[in-house]
C-alpha cells in the first residue's frame, strides 16, 4: 500500500463507458489520486479511454484488483456485475468505490458489508443524485418550509425509444425497472428517514427480460407521515421532462432537470434560486479519499447504500404481492 500521509492512493478503475469517463477525468485533475490502469471488456473504449490518459489498459479484472500496486478499485460496469467484481476487490483488499446499485440483493449487499468490516475497508457507493446542487437546493429550502409531506418526483428518459439503447432496457444486466426507479427517484428518499409504507407497480412491454417500454411508479411513506410518489419511464417518445414538486408544510418546491433554477413558493409568494454550479462527482470521489485517509464519514454511508438495495427489494416485493387496494 501507499504511504497513507501523502501519496496519492492507486486506483484502477473497471468498465470503460460513460460513468469509467466521468471518473477518469476527474481523478487526472486531482493531486490525491492516480489512475493507474483500465479494465474493462471492451477494447476500442478502454484502449481510446487509456490512451487519453496515458495509463495501462487490460481486459482482465480479476488480475487488475489482485494488483499489489493498488489502493482501491473503480467499478463502473453494469448493476449484474457489481456485487461480484465488488466482493473480489474487497477480498483482495482494497477499497470500493462501486457505481450504484451496491448490489441488487440485500444479501450480495450485507456480504459486501462484512467483507468490507473484516479487513477495515471503505466503500463508498455513487449515489450522485442527491449531491447533485439542484436536488441539494430543493432539500434546503423543503426543510426552510417546515418538511415534506409528498414529494412527486418524475424520471423521465426523452425521446428514449429502445432501438440501439442501452441496458437499462435488459432486466438480466440493469435489474428490474424498479431498480433504477429507486437510484433515480433516491433524492426524495435521502435525508427523510425510516419508511413505514412502500407500495409499488409497474407495467412493461413486452413482459420478459427486456422490454420495449416500462413505468414503475413506486408510494412510499415515512415515518414523520410524509409521502414520496416516484414516476420512472422508459422507452417513450416525446419531449417530457424529469423533475419534482414538493409540497411542503409551508410551501411548495418546484425542480425541473432542464432548469437552472428551482421555484419557492411560500407565504411571501413565488421566487426563483439559482442552482449552484458543483461537481457531485468528484465531491463523491474526495468523500472516498477522506474516509480512507482521515476516517472521515461520507454523505452516503455504505449502510445507507445497502439500505438502498433493502428499498429496491421491498419496492418488488410489493409490486409481485400486488395492490393493497381491492378493485372497486
Ligand atoms: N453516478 C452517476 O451519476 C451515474 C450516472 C450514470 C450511470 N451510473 C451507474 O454507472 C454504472 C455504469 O453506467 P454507464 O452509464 O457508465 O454504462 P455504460 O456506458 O454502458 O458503461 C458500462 C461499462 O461497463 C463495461 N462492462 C459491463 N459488464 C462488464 C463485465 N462483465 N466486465 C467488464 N466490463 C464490463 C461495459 O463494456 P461494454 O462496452 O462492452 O458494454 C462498459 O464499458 C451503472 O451501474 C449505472 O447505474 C451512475
């Protein structure tokens, strides 16, 4: 291991798509971390991806994490690989910073926690959206306006027919719809506490392992009596956009994906507050590094990402028992 005062920690970073990207830049711009090599399956992106930033490049993972000249591992491929790829970089051990989901069952994810306890391992899940400014900006001023009592949150992917799309469209690679409707629709879960209520359901076509087209809408309630609707679509034409309304006790919250700014609405009348400019990314990768270092806590522990694949689990549960609502 490197010296843990002042070396940079050495990470590798597996898969080499969007999210392999995201994180490869921002770690060349930082003095804390070195990118040392790129594994991933696919060897057009993960050559082009080592060569802009002039580290090695392999398809071999499995060697990659058992590296001894490594601190921690990036996985960046798809939600059916985390949990494995993961469990192999806490065994051979290193630290974990995993795209979200941290697994796609609780029990692949409580593994995942005791391996990491075993060995006094950090891992941190990206869980980017509720560090995001303008869903950050929406949780502070909900708490301005005495808290929520529903907050209705909608995903939805514009024009985003399935031709020549990507795996969120596979249930076997991304999991099912309502996996992706808990990460996306996570702002309005994070910060609020035990949910008491969960009830959910989705509509899919054609039913099998990838659809054309799904909605997944998921009712939560938590314990202080707020109510969270989340609305998550895929596979639709049209220009519909994602955003929130959140009703609050004095006032309203409205947040559009597309805008710059959020709406307040209160006893004083309606206002706008412009979203800061912030980089959650790498704030999520310098909350990695200070718990490594200092033992610092990080705004999503590895417990609360679990908790999050607990949520996705009991959302499917709920959608396969079916409504609690007699038909009438
Ligand atoms: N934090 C955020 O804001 C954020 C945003 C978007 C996505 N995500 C998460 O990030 C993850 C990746 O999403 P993405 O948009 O980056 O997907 P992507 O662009 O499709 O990239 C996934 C990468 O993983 C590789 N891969 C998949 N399975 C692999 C395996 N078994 N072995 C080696 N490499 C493998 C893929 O290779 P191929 O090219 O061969 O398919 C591709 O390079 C997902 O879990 C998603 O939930 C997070």
């Amino acid at each position: 291991m490197a010296d843990p005062t002042s070396a940079p920690l050495r990470v590798a970073i597996v898969g080499s798509g969007g999210m392999a990207v995201a994180r490869a830049e921002r770690i060349a711009a930082r003095s804390d971390m070195d990118l040392v090599v790129i594994a991933g399956r696919n060897p057009e992106t993960r050559a082009s991806l080592a060569a802009r930033f002039g580290v090695e490049h392999t398809q071999d993972w499995e060697s990659t994490v058992a590296r001894t000249d490594m601190d921690a591992v990036i996985v960046t491929t798809h939600p059916d690989t985390h949990a494995p790829m993961g469990a192999a970089v806490l065994a051979a051990g290193k630290h974990l910073f995993s795209e979200s989901p941290l697994a796609l069952s609780p029990l692949d994810a409580s593994r995942l926690l005791r391996l990491a306890d075993q060995s006094d391992l950090v891992i941190r899940v990206g869980h980017t959206s509720p560090l995001r400014p303008g869903p950050r900006l929406v949780r502070r001023q909900v708490a301005v306006l005495g808290g929520a009592l529903h907050d209705d949150l909608v995903v939805h992917f514009p024009h985003d027919l399935r031709a020549g799309r990507d795996a969120g469209f596979d249930q076997r690679i991304s999991g099912h719809p309502l996996v992706y409707a808990i990460l996306l629709g996570y702002p309005a879960i994070y910060g609020r506490g035990p949910i008491t209520h969960i009830a959910a359901a989705v509509t899919q076509e054609p039913a099998g392992h990838a659809f054309d087209r799904a909605v997944a809408v998921v009712n939560l309630r938590f314990r202080d009596g707020g109510l969270a609707t989340i609305t998550y679509r895929r596979g639709f034409d049209g220009d519909a956009e994602s955003g929130r309304t959140v009703i609050c006790r004095q006032g309203v919250v409205d947040f559009s994906e597309a805008a710059d700014h959020i709406g307040v609405t209160d006893a004083g009348g309606p206002r706008m507050l412009l979203i800061p400019d912030a980089d959650p990314w790498n704030d999520e990768l310098s909350e990695f590094v200070a718990a490594i270092r200092e033992g610092r806590p990080m705004s999503v522990s590895a417990r609360e990402a679990a908790r999050v694949v607990d949520i996705i689990d009991a959302a499917r549960r709920a959608a396969d028992a079916g409504s609690a609502f007699a038909e009438i």
